[in-house]
C-alpha cells in the first residue's frame, strides 16, 4: 500500500490499525506500507526500513523523523512555530 494515511484522519489511522491487526491475525496476511504516518509505522513488531540517502536500513520506531518531528511539535509547539515563523 502506498501512503493510505493520505486520505485518513488520525481515529481513522487508528480504525486501520485495528483492519490490519485482524487481517494478520492468524499469521497468513503481510503487507508492506510506504507511509510518513508515525500512528502508522507504530504498529506492534513492525518491520520499518529507511530509504534514505541510497540505502535500505532497519530503523527503530522511535528512531525515524517522522516520530521525532511529531514528538518534538507536539511537546514544543509554541517553540517550535515561533522559530518557524519569525520573520528574518
């Protein structure tokens, strides 16, 4: 699947969740998912891989930007938008 998260709100992102938790739970169902969604790749014993800068490694969940950005806005957000959005 190609980033399903494009057309979800966040408590959709998570009703897929709870899809592809019954869909895998007898063992014989996989998917493979491109996504940026942090909600996403936090799916219990997933497998995500980064395809940055010509490579192909196994990242920790708490290891990718998108989790990292989306923990930084969300404990710093008056921070971060002032910086953002200060005029030079």
């Amino acid at each position: 699947m190609d980033e399903p998260e494009a057309a979800l709100s966040p408590s959709r992102q998570l009703a897929f969740l709870k899809i592809l938790h019954d869909l895998t739970g007898d063992g014989d169902s996989q998917f493979i998912i491109a996504t940026h969604s942090p909600i996403l790749m936090g799916y219990p014993n997933s497998v995500i891989l980064n395809f940055d800068d010509g490579r192909i490694d196994e990242v920790d969940y708490e290891m990718t930007d998108h989790y990292q950005i989306t923990k930084y806005f969300l404990e710093n957000r008056d921070r971060l938008l002032s910086d953002l959005l200060k005029k030079d």
